[in-house]
C-alpha cells in the first residue's frame, strides 16, 4: 500500500499580516493542489488523506468549496477528508456544500467508525467541534482488524501542554490502538515521532517562523505490521523567511545588503527582517540598499526601529546606572582602548552594552 498524507490546507486564509500581497498567497495553497495530484500520479498512490483543516473556517466563500471539489475530484485517486477543528463538522458547514456529492472520488469521513478499503481499514477521527480536551483516536481499537490499518486524526500530539483544548493525542496511540500508521493534522510542519505516526504539515507555509513546512508524506506499507517507509515531498513554491540582525561593528549593515540581493526566486519570497544595534555612521546608506533589495521580493517588512545611533564620545557611560553596569562598561573602555583581540572584543561588547541602554532608555 502507498498514499499521500496531506492536512492543513486552510484555504480561504485571511493573510492579513501580508497586506495586498494576500490573494497571491491564498491563491498559492489552491495552486498547490495541483502539485499534489502531480505526487499523487507519479508514486502510483492508492489513495490521498487530508488529516483536517481543508478549509480556514466554515465561513469560507461557498465558491471557495466549489473550487477545492473541482481540485479533489481531478485527483488520480480516491481521496479520504476528516473535518478538522478549523472546520468541523457542525450545522452550516463547508462539508453540507452539494458539491460533494458530484465527485465520486471524495469521500469525506463524518462518522467514527472503521471504513474498509482494499488491502486495508481507515479508522477516521473527525472532529464536531472548535476545542476539545478529549482524546479524539480513544475509540480506535484495531488489534483485531485484518489488513493494514491507518488512522486519520486532528490534534495536539505529545506531552507539551494543551490548554487551548486543540484535542490531545498521546504518542504511544499507535500501539495502543493497534495502528500501522496515525496520519496527523494540525501541526504545520512536517514532523514524525516513531516509525507509525506524523504530521504532514501543510502544503504551503502559512506565516513566519514555521519551520519544515510546504510539505507532504508519501507513506508507503508492505503489509500489516512491517514499518512505514515514510518520504517527504516538497509542494510549496512561497518561501517565508524571518531575518533578525543585531549590528555592533561597522560594515555588518553592508553584509546583510548583499546577503539580500543573493536570495533567489525572489518573486516566490516573503521576507521579514528586524534590525537592532548600532547604526554606524559611515553605514547609513546601506538601509537604502536594504530597502532596495527587499523591493524585488513578493512581499518584505523591514524593522530598523530599534537601531540607534552610534555614540558621539563616551559620555554615555556616565549615564548608566550606579553599580556594576557602569563599572563593566569602565573596564571594557579601559580594555578597548588597548590592542590586540581583547580590545576588538571589549569593542564589541561596549557597542551591544550601548545598544542595550539605548533600547531601554527608548
């Protein structure tokens, strides 16, 4: 058995914190699903799982449904939907839509119970509501069952904290229900635990500062009981990349210029930079470069809020605290007015001790 493990798709996100840029990215976790397909023809797979969370809300556009139909009914293969808490299954939903019922392929699991298909059994975990503190795979019990077994799930995996009531899924689910493999949504990224249970992430990174994402698992199974071989394959196309500088020598301002300029496929690029520390002088022209160089991306966010001035003299020191900041910084201006490495690191730490005043002082 070989299938594709895909979740989190959240069409119809807001995208709000990328302004006019927004339809461009929403557009993109459509545009993916296409690539999926592409996966899904090339490994020959049995079928497709979408772990939950297909749409943003329930709310979505109902041509929004129509549109994501007409992608899952072009699939080269049956297709297996658990609502997710995103979009449960509730009165009103995304999942009422009557386009369903005109894509024989999709088939959207409503209840908790075991469904077979050939060479196996699915043991769906949809969700009926927002939050939830109940374990939503307790009801799995697959010991018994013939074939390969496969469930699909929606929640917080883990022994981390759940406060949010995101339905938590213990890690030794596998063995105690008796699964071969524990599809998984809810986490974006891409994360396995064992050998029988995974996130897939989403197919397309939805912020800043999610790591391993954009991706989807083919899963593949010789028979019941042997481990999963499971491989990753790229869909995203956006790349969504978070940049923090703290400046404390000249010339620093310089290298993230060019390191910006090289940054490939920039129409693809998201990009949000945050600069601190000192601002040299002689380096002031750099922040236009800068501010040049995020302009050929899909969208940037350039943060020098918290750059401040380089000193004049040294007449700040004075102005630190009584006690033990203003005398370190003391003895590092004793020491930077020296030569040698233990001067150029002194250096160093006066500026970031300045940089650090000065963001308190602000």
């Amino acid at each position: 058995m070989r299938f594709v493990h895909s979740s989190d798709w959240q069409i119809g996100m807001a995208a709000t914190l990328v302004g006019g840029v927004g339809d461009r990215v929403r557009a993109a976790r459509l545009d993916a699903c296409a690539r999926i397909a592409d996966v899904c023809r090339k490994e020959s797979a049995d079928f497709l799982i979408l772990a939950g969370d297909t749409f943003e809300h329930n709310g979505v556009s109902r041509q929004l449904v129509i549109d994501v139909v007409d992608q899952l009914r072009s699939m080269p293969c049956p297709v297996y939907i658990i609502p997710g808490n995103h979009d449960p299954l509730l009165p009103g939903s995304v999942w009422e839509h009557s386009a369903w019922a005109t894509a024989a392929n999709v088939h959207v699991l409503r209840t908790m119970s075991a469904l077979e298909i050939p060479s196996g059994v699915l043991f769906p975990c949809p969700l009926f509501r927002k939050r939830s503190t109940e374990d939503p795979t307790a009801w799995i019990d697959a010991t018994a069952t013939a074939g390969i077994r496969i469930g699909i799930a929606h929640g917080h995996a883990g022994e981390t904290p759940n406060a949010d009531g995101s339905y938590p899924i213990s890690l030794d689910t596998p063995s105690r229900a008796g699964l071969d493999y524990l599809a998984l949504g809810h986490w974006h990224s891409t994360t396995t635990f064992g050998q029988r249970m995974a996130y897939s992430g989403t197919h397309e990174q939805t912020r800043f500062g999610e790591k391993n994402s954009g991706n989807i698992l083919v899963v593949e199974i010789e028979a019941p009981g042997a481990p999963p071989v499971i491989r990753t394959a790229r869909t995203g196309i956006l790349s969504w990349q978070q940049f923090d500088h703290t400046i404390t020598v000249d010339g620093a301002l310089a290298d993230v210029a060019r390191s910006l300029a090289r940054l490939p496929d920039a129409s693809n690029r998201l990009v949000q930079l945050t600069l601190k520390g000192i601002l040299f002088q002689r380096d002031a022209d750099e922040l236009d470069r800068i501010e040049r160089a995020c302009g050929k991306f899909l969208f940037a966010r350039v943060d020098r809020g918290s750059l401040r001035p380089a000193p004049e003299d040294e007449d700040w020191v004075n102005q630190l605290p009584v006690g033990a900041v203003r005398e370190t910084a003391a003895r590092l201006r004793k020491v930077a007015a020296s030569r040698g490495r233990e001067a150029e690191t002194a250096t160093q730490a006066l500026l970031e001790l300045y940089a650090m005043s000065s963001e308190v002082a602000a």
